[in-house]
C-alpha cells in the first residue's frame, strides 16, 4: 500500500504523509476546499479516476464546519480516493468543480439543496432535489433539522426552464404522471417539428428522505431501509450498506456466504437484464421476442422465489453474510434451470446482440474494486463503443452471458463454510467507511459514519441512476420524440433510486 499512497501522493502534488489509508482498498485526503478543483484535475488526468459520489456531512458539534466529500474510482489502482475538505458554516461556500467534471454536477446542486453549501462557480447553481414549494433555507441534512419537522409550502417562481427560442422552435412537456405503473418525472423537450433540439429533466418526485431515515435507525436496522431504495436493487443496495458495515466493523464473511452473495446479485443482474431486453422489444413493436424475454424472466424469479422464498430477492442479505442457504438440491435446481435457459435464450440474445460500457469506458467494480467472491472468478466486462440503443441492448445481452458463467463457477464450488459471522455490539465511534457493490444498472456506492455513540451518523446513498440520468439529456438530442421511449427504457434508470 506504501507504493500506491505515493503514486497518488505525487499525481496529486502533495507530500505522501498528506494521503493515508483508512481501510484496505481506501485512501483519504483531507484538504481545503479551494484545493478541490486542483485535486479533482489531477485525479481524473494523473489516476485516470471516475468521480463516483460528492456529498456533504454535517460535523459542527464536533469540530465545528461541515464537510464536502469526493469519492474517486481509481480502478488502475484498485482503490478509492476520499478528498475531504472542510467548509466553514459563517461562509457556506466551497469551490465547485463541475464545470470541467460534469459528474460533479446534480451532486454539488444536491449538496447546496440539502445543507445550504454553495458551489462556487458552478455553471447552473439552480435547485436539483428540492420543488418549488419548498421554502429558502430549509435544509433537510443539517443536525439541527428535526426529521419530524413540517415544513409550510410555499408559492414562488416556476421551475425554471430553458425558454424556447427561435421561429418554429417550441416546447413539449411530458410527465410527471405517465402511464401505468410507471414512477413520475417530469420530461420537457425543446423540438423543432420532430426533431429534438434539447431535453431537460424534472425528477425527485418520490424523494422519501431516505439518507435522514438513516440517522434515526438503529446501524443494524439499516439494512431494511437499505434494501427498499429501488425494489429492482434491493440486493445491489443491501450489499453495499453491508459491506459499509462490515468494514467498519472489521469482519469478514465466511466464504460460503461471499460465493451466494454473488449468486444473489447475479440472478438480479440476469432477470433485470432481460426485462429490459423484452421491454426495448416492446417499444419498437417486436412482440414476439418481448413475450419471450417475459417467459424467462417470469421463469427465472419463479426459480427465486422456490430457492430462497422471495421472487426478487428482497430479504436474503444479512450483516455480516446471507439470510439463507443453497442446499445441494437447490443448486441442482439451479443448474438445470440454468442450462435450459442458455438452451433456450441464446438465440434471441445473440439477435439482439450499461450505459458507460455501452459507450466505450471499460470500468466495472466487479473487476476493478473486487467484493465478495469476484477476485477468484473468471469473467469478462463486456464493452461496446456505439452509445446507443443497440449498444446498451448488446450490453445487456453479454452481461447475461457472464452472468451466466460467473454462476456456474460458484455453483462448481461451493465451500462448506457457516453462512454468517458475527458482528460486535457496538461500531467504533466517529467512524467511516464506503461500502461498494457493481449493481446490475451499475455502481452503487454507500457512505456510512458514526456518531460517538457508534450509531449512524451520515450514511449517503449513489444509486447509479443518479450519475446516468444526465446522460439520457445527452443522448437525446438529434432524434425525434418518437424515438425517446426506446432511448429511455434502453437506460431503464431508477427514479426511486435516484430521488431516494
């Protein structure tokens, strides 16, 4: 680790006693925060680093200020860099950096919604999570705003939009109520006849004040919560708030445990995966692939529902390992289901064939920040280089493939090992860690501190949704809005995951 602190030490500048290790796979920076562009240039051009959370926590009752955290990826590396830096409440202001890391962008907005942190030069400082009726410094994250307080709505200025300009040039808002079941979001298009010139997105119609629940629960109550965040990723997020957990407790799950956590998040990848699949099919009218893309879905948490009880899985993740086993007949059940679906699905798939892979960044946390069982298991990061719908539908395809493999691997080799190990009493006070786990839309990071209690203080929640929705902006211009239900449902984001 000594070699990896100073390969960042000298990419960043700074002396190597700056940079120190605060758990295996995790380094931190404590700087000020005028230094946070500088630092935030040098990761991303010297580590090659992804910017993977930005958030704030409040530490006035302890040292005064608040705090303005980065999380990097530095994947080449193995390991995370966590650029801390504090910000004094008397001038609530600290440097943005997103307009060079546009990552940056909707979390420095949340940071300013939530805690009253303005980002300094900032390129659009306009509110991201908080609507219209929500009054001026009411700032839901700080300590001393209660969770139960009601806060009075109040009139004030439309959201404000980008105006039309030009002759011909008009807007067509859509949302947030749409059909079905379908979670609201407000989508308003600037189009020219068809054509659409620009998208803007209005979402966190569903935030529930999940990162202030947090902070009353009890640490080991978390999970619970933890796996509610998007019911499609109920074990992608129970995951990462484990993992959170444990290395803050500094224990390690048997091996058998480990190995049926990436059963887990892997039957979660495959039926997701091809849901999406059938529904892309849906929006252009191909029936017949989205009927079979429903069969095996349908087939495939039937299956879960018979090996562990529940059909999405909601329920199987515990502290310190897994809530239930895969008994030998299970896993003979597993296989076979498993050889008759590739039987079955390999030629619909290979016809039609996430969204960073799907436009050339070969990243995925499985390989580059290895949790559970992943450092012993032989699979491939499927990448495509298109950008589009076809991309993000081959993407999804292949990822099934190796979905598939990653399963018959552990299946060949499961340890006859306890399912769980114990957890102490009590976390260590004023504590944190980051807890991570490559989620079937992407990574999912969560943040967890403890107050001097060892209770939770702060836990910050990034769904990959969060980071991928101002992307679907970006990919919509150009085409006709026609087209935006199939560009839409080939991302499939959360709102629930994003809104929190």
């Amino acid at each position: 680790m000594t070699s990896v602190i100073a390969t960042v030490a000298t990419a960043l500048g700074v002396p190597d006693w700056f940079v120190r290790e605060r758990r295996a796979g995790e380094l931190v920076l404590e700087t000020d925060a005028e230094a946070l562009p500088v630092l935030a240039d040098r990761a991303a051009l010297g580590l090659n680093a992804r910017l993977m959370s930005l958030f704030a926590s409040d530490e006035r009752n302890t040292s005064g200020c608040f705090l303005v955290h980065h999380v990097w990826s530095m994947r080449n590396l193995r390991t995370f860099l966590h650029i801390a830096a504090p910000v004094d409440p008397a001038q609530p202001t600290y440097a943005s950096i997103a307009a060079k890391h546009p990552a940056a962008n909707w979390f420095e907005r949340e940071v300013m919604d939530f805690f009253g942190l303005a980002p300094g030069g900032h390129p659009n400082p306009a509110r991201v999570a908080l609507h219209d009726d929500w009054p001026d410094h009411a700032w839901a994250l700080r300590k001393d705003f209660p969770d139960d307080r009601t806060v009075p709505r109040v009139s004030g200025d439309f959201h404000p939009f980008r105006p039309v300009t030009g002759e011909g040039v008009f807007q067509v808002p859509v949302g947030p109520v749409h059909a079905g079941i379908i979670e609201p979001g407000h989508f308003r298009f600037g189009v020219a006849g068809e054509p659409v010139l620009y998208l803007q997105l209005r979402l966190f119609y569903v935030h529930k004040g999940t990162e202030k629940r947090f902070e009353r629960l009890p640490w080991r109550h978390g999970l619970f919560l933890a796996e509610s965040i998007s019911g499609d990723t109920s074990v992608g997020h129970a995951l990462a708030y484990a993992h959170a957990i444990e290395r803050l407790a500094d224990v390690t799950v048997p091996p058998r445990a480990a190995r049926l956590r990436v059963v887990l998040l892997e039957l979660e990848r495959i039926y997701n995966h091809i849901a999406d699949i059938g529904a892309v099919a849906t929006d252009v009218a191909f029936t017949v692939p989205a009927s079979r893309a429903q069969a095996l879905r349908e087939g495939l948490v039937r299956l879960q529902d018979e090996l562990f009880g529940t059909r999405l899985l909601r329920g199987t993740i515990a502290l310190g390992g897994v809530t239930q086993d895969l008994l030998p007949r299970g896993c003979d059940r597993l296989r076979a289901h498993l050889h008759r679906f590739e039987q079955e699905s390999a030629r619909d798939l290979g016809v039609v064939g996430m969204a960073a892979r799907a436009s050339g960044v070969d990243a995925d946390f499985r390989r580059d920040h290895p949790h559970d069982a992943y450092e012993d298991l032989r699979f491939e990061v499927p990448v495509e280089d298109g950008g589009d719908v076809r991309a993000r539908l081959m993407i999804r395809a292949r990822e099934v493939r190796q979905s598939l493999l990653i399963l018959h691997q552990v299946l060949d080799a499961l340890p006859d090992t306890p399912l769980l190990t114990s957890l102490p009493e009590q976390l260590p006070a004023r504590s944190s860690a980051l807890g991570w786990v490559e989620a079937w839309r992407g990574p999912c990071t969560h943040w967890v501190s403890t107050d001097e209690r060892g209770e939770l203080a702060r836990v910050k929640v990034t769904d990959p949704s969060f980071l991928n929705w101002p992307g679907l902006v970006h990919a919509t211009p150009g085409n006709i809005i026609p087209d935006f239900p199939v560009i839409n449902k080939s991302f499939n984001l959360s709102y629930s995951g994003n809104d929190r």
